[in-house]
C-alpha cells in the first residue's frame, strides 16, 4: 500500500469504527475516497488526521469521524437521492457517490462552485449548483435525503418542504462561532421529528 492508502486504513480503524461507525458502505467509501485530493495541496500530509482543515474561502473541509457520522445517520444506499448544502471541498459529495447515491450539491461560493464543477466531474451521479443553499433545489425535489455541511441559525422551511416523506436530513444549527448542535430531522406523516445527536461547530450557513 502506498502512504496515503496505509493512513486512510488507519483512519477508518482508528478513528471511524473505534468511535462506533460500523456501516459498511460508509466505512468503503471513507477507506476508498482519497480524502488528500480534496484538501489543498499543502495540507495534503494533513489530510487523515483527526481534525478539520482549512480549504480557503473561509471554509472548512470536516474531521473524518464527522463525515462518516453524519454520511451514516444518512442510512445511505445506492440510488438515494441527496441534497447537499454546502459543497466546499467536494469530500462529502464524492463519499455520497462513491456509495452509489445520486447527489445534488450546491455551493453559496462562487469560487468553490466553479472548483466543485471540476473536481467532480468524474462523476456522472453528482450534479453541482452555485446558489443559495436556503431555497434548495426545488425543481429536483423531493429528496430522499438532505445533508447540511454549514451550520443555519435555524432550520430553512424551504429544505423542510424538499424533503420527501420518511426522508432523513441531517444539519447543524446554532450561532455563528457558538457550539451547535447536529440535529437529525425525520419527517414521518408529514410532521417533524427531531434528534440532538451531537455538539458541533461548524462555518455558518449565508444567504
């Protein structure tokens, strides 16, 4: 195995299924996606450690253990259909595809937008949008589901109203560099049920 690959192996032993993520789709992914590809090039060395890094912007790509938290309390399989809100390095959009899923990531940033559009486009079951994260994607609603990657003051109707019924959208809500907390949203006979699961920081959502 090359370096990178022995660090990913160790990631996913260390760090994944220590902590109790134990998906079998979520941990092949985590071990088959080159997490060093989508951080900068300096950072690379960085890129299995146990920590968020910096990507530019303003922007954050998440610790290991994150992704693969929120990509299983997904319940992910291939052909679910997904709404990402908050494309940033690309990592998220690339474990959700590498599963199999049909992923529609949007991205506020231009600048990281334009990036996604590339980075990604080796993918034929990722789409990527430049706009505001807050109106979602109507026209390719409902979502099986959402995943939000920055952290809104309060949960946005418009995401609420995209996701289909028995979806699962998971998101951290909370000030900006406050600690929030990621909610798991489940809509059941077309009421909202919510479930703290963690206390995260995250960049904040803008519009």
């Amino acid at each position: 195995m090359d370096t990178y690959e022995t660090l990913r192996h160790k990631m996913v032993e260390r760090q994944l299924k220590t902590r109790g993520i134990s998906s079998t789709l979520v941990l092949d992914a985590m071990l088959n996606v080159p997490r060093h590809f989508y951080v900068p090039e300096k950072l690379a060395s960085y890129a299995y450690d146990d920590s968020p890094l910096p990507i530019g912007n303003g922007q954050t790509i998440s610790q290991p253990y994150i992704v693969a938290y929120m990509t299983e309390q997904l319940d992910p399989f291939p052909g679910m259909k997904v709404l990402e809100i908050g494309t940033g390095s690309c990592y998220q959009a690339a474990i959700l595809a590498y599963i199999g899923c049909e992923v529609y990531t949007m991205e506020y940033v231009k600048e990281l937008a334009d990036e996604a559009q590339e980075t990604l486009a080796g993918f034929d079951n990722v789409k990527v949008r430049h706009g505001d994260g807050f109106a979602g994607w109507q026209e390719e609603a409902p979502f099986d589901a959402i995943i939000v990657t920055a952290a809104p003051e309060y949960i946005p109707d418009k995401l609420i109203e995209q996701l289909r019924e028995g979806g699962r959208m998971i998101v951290p809500v909370g000030e900006a560099h406050a600690v929030q907390y990621l909610k798991l949203i489940t809509k059941e006979e077309g009421k909202l049920v919510e479930k703290d699961l963690l206390a995260v920081r995250f960049v904040p959502m803008v519009s």
